[in-house]
C-alpha cells in the first residue's frame, strides 16, 4: 500500500472506531424501556424540584428514574467538581450562562446526532443558542428568568404619569418627575435604582442588557473550536467607537448628583427594599422575584413591564438568567440521562415549571395562553427577548463589573477607559481558561 493508502485508511479506521463509541454512549439514548437511575444535581430549591418531577410523573412513569439533590449556591461548584474528579459525580447537573465557562470541562457535549442542530435552534428561545459547540449541545435548556421592569403604579399616580417607560430615552425625563430630593446630595424618595453597584444586586443583568442592546455581547465562541472569546468593548459596525462605553455612561449618570437624571447613590438601601418601601419607582428584577415583592409588602400597587429599549432598534432585548441540564463527564448512566435531560427540556415539563414557580417556558413551540394575566404576558415576551454572555468566571467578572461602575462614579476613569480596562481584564481572564 501506498502511504496515502495507508493514511487514508488509518483515518477511516479512527471514524469507524469514534463513531462506535458516540453510537455506544449516545445511540440507546431514544424513549423506550427502562432507562435507569438518573442522578441530578443542582441549586434549584429541593421541594420545588421535587414537586415538579412529581406531577410529571403522574403522566409518565419515567421521571420516577430522576433522583435529585439540591445544594446552596455557595457550596454547589466545589462539591460538583470535587464530585466529578473522584468519580462520584451525579449524572446530570444544572449550568447557567454565568458557571458554564468554570464547568464546560466537567460536562460531556451531547451530539447533534441525539437532537439535531437544526430542530434545538427552532425550538428553544434564542437565548438558548449559549449552549451550542462546534460538536453539539453543551447542555438541553431548561429554565429561563428574565429581567424585567417593576414600577410603583401609586407613584407613578401621583407623579401624573400614565406609563411606564419604553425606552431608555424616556427615563431622562422621568427621573425629575419621579425623585424627592433630601437635604444636600441625598434622595428622600427616586424614580430607578440605576448607576451603583453594592446596592443593586441586578446591577450586572441591567449593565449587561444595555450594553448588549447596543450590539456588544461581551464573549463570543470561535466557530471552528468553540473556546470563549472577548468581544468586549469593541464596536459592531467595526469603527474605533465603543457603544459599550455610552451604555456606562448612561448607566452612571443616575448615580452623578451633577446631572438631571440623579436619583440614586451608595449610601441608598438596598433597590429590592426600597421598591417594596415605597421609596423606589422602577425596580429592575428577574420575573421570579414576582411572588416575593408582593408578599413583602401585600400594599404595594405595582405592575411589570419590559425592559426599556432603545430607541429606534429593531431587535429587542434583555437579560435573562438560563438553567439548562448538562451530562456529566463519568456520568454511570449517560443514556438514561440523556432520555431525562431531553424530557425535562419538553413542553410537558416548561408547563410545570411554570405552574411552580411561575418561570415561562424555555420552548418556543409551547407557549403558554397568558390572556388572563397581564403579568404573565410581559414575562412570556420577555423570556422570547431574552439574551445573555457566556460568563468564564462569575466572581472575577462580578469584579470587573463592579470597578468599572465604581471608577466612573469615583471620576478615576471615563466611561470610555472604564470599558477598555475592563475588555482588558476579560481578555486576560479568557486566555488564562
């Protein structure tokens, strides 16, 4: 045999024998017979999981396999990793938009072969499209929590305006009708926590949301390998200016007791409080904080809206927060848990999420009829717009996030040098990974 001869058939060789083993992990993984123990971990509150995997299983049997373990936030990566590494990992596990960077090496991609490309992309939310590699699914979408605009409608009453913003441009004037000024450079009563970062816990969702609504999505995936890059800072249409850099600075002005927009600063209470005070206008929150602001304060007159947009764009967006289930690497039963993971990515299972906790669907092709709920309406719609970043590091960009706000607020930087530090220190954190 020639050496071409050789070489060609030493590659096909390899294919047969790859193919072999994807179609031994994955080929089984169709519906039928008994599948298995599947083994689940995640952060998703225990009695809220285990509801939902129990009135799915009054329809189908199946979800009796699906066994799962809940942990608290601060204790769930190490002990999956920890996990995982010795072997003793469960067969599913929860990832998010903003772990999938530190977890991507702990999960097992799932191939195009078990859920082509083309039906995933037509039936999930684009949001959803986070999860996709070069070689397939990183993770089977199950949960979507959008940002969303509260607003005190009493306020808003009294401040004689009929509704809430539309567009950011709109909160320029809304900020003077709708913020008390205290003595000094204090606010007795405002109109939107915006422009801080210690008192807003959503104040990365409201940062990110805007800067993506001008076109910069923070990191992006190379399409041949699929690694996490930064695009960070730089401008869509391929100019020398950063639309990231107006959206901090729009953002921050809110803070600047200089400028008109003034209605909030550090030494303010937390946003979540003060909206179920009375003392706030416009809250922006995930649509699953619903319940809990109105049982804080049963009082309180509010409604939800979308998120602002700006003005004269096309494509709407806002941030959303993203669960889906991942295969892990040495997963004891890897078919099972695929059959589980597609299921919990089904219709059946979006619906009874959204009976639980009242999250919209993950699926594009099950929407849920919200004519009877107002509030319902505006999350659905929001769950649609929804987009995020794939997020290396939580904590160091939680970092990156805070000293940009801050440095502008503190008159260290500009908003412009403020985002090319931060780029920087993005594109470090990625080409440390």
């Amino acid at each position: 045999m020639s050496n071409f001869q050789i070489i060609t058939t030493g590659i096909f060789v390899a294919l047969i024998v790859i193919g072999v083993g994807i179609f031994s992990l994955f080929g089984g993984a169709g519906r039928g017979g008994d599948i298995g123990k599947v083994e689940i971990w995640g952060t998703l509150d225990q009695s809220i999981m285990q509801a939902v995997l129990t009135t799915l299983a009054e329809k189908d049997k199946i979800y009796q396999n699906a066994i799962y373990t809940a942990f608290s936030l601060d204790k769930y990566q190490d002990a999956l990793v920890n996990a995982i590494a010795s072997g003793q990992g469960p067969d599913l596990f929860f990832i998010s938009q903003d772990n999938i960077g530190l977890l991507s090496d702990k999960l097992q991609v799932i191939p195009y072969s078990v859920v082509s490309q083309g039906t995933y992309v037509t039936s999930f939310i684009d949001e959803a499209q986070l999860f996709l590699a070069p070689q397939g699914m990183l993770a089977m979408p199950f949960s979507i929590d959008p940002l969303v605009m509260y607003w005190n409608r009493d306020l808003f009453t009294s401040a004689g305006v009929a509704q809430p913003p539309k567009s950011w441009n709109e909160f320029l004037t809304l900020a003077s009708k709708l913020t008390s000024p205290a003595d000094g450079q204090g606010v007795r009563r405002s109109a939107v926590a915006l422009g801080a970062w210690d008192n807003i816990k959503n104040a990365k969702a409201v940062l990110s949301a805007l800067f993506m609504q001008t076109g910069d999505f923070i990191t992006a995936r190379k399409g041949d390998t699929g690694l996490l890059i930064s695009i960070f800072g730089r401008d869509p249409a391929g100019g020398n200016a950063a639309p990231a850099a107006d959206a901090l600075r729009f953002y921050t002005d809110f803070a600047n007791p200089s400028k008109l927009v003034y209605s909030w600063n550090r030494s303010m209470p937390q946003a979540a409080d003060a909206f179920t005070s009375g003392d706030l206008a416009v809250y922006f929150g995930f649509a699953s904080e619903y319940v809990g602001l109105a049982a804080r304060n049963p009082n309180l007159h509010f409604s939800i809206a979308l998120v602002p947009q700006l003005e004269n764009t096309p494509t709407r967006i806002t941030y959303g927060s993203m669960q889906g289930l991942a295969l892990a690497r040495g997963a004891k039963n890897p078919q099972g848990a695929v059959v589980i993971a597609q299921m919990l990515s089904g219709a059946e299972a979006s619906s009874a999420l959204l009976n639980k906790v009242g999250l919209p669907p993950v699926r594009r092709d099950s929407l849920p009829d919200t004519s009877a709920s107002a509030a319902l309406d505006v999350v659905v719609q929001s769950a649609l717009i929804s987009r995020a970043w794939a997020d290396p590091n939580k904590a160091a960009t939680d970092m990156l996030f805070k000293e940009m706000i801050e440095s502008v607020i503190a008159g260290r930087s500009d908003p412009l040098q403020a985002v090319h530090e931060a780029s920087g220190g993005l594109q470090q954190l990625l080409s440390n990974q």
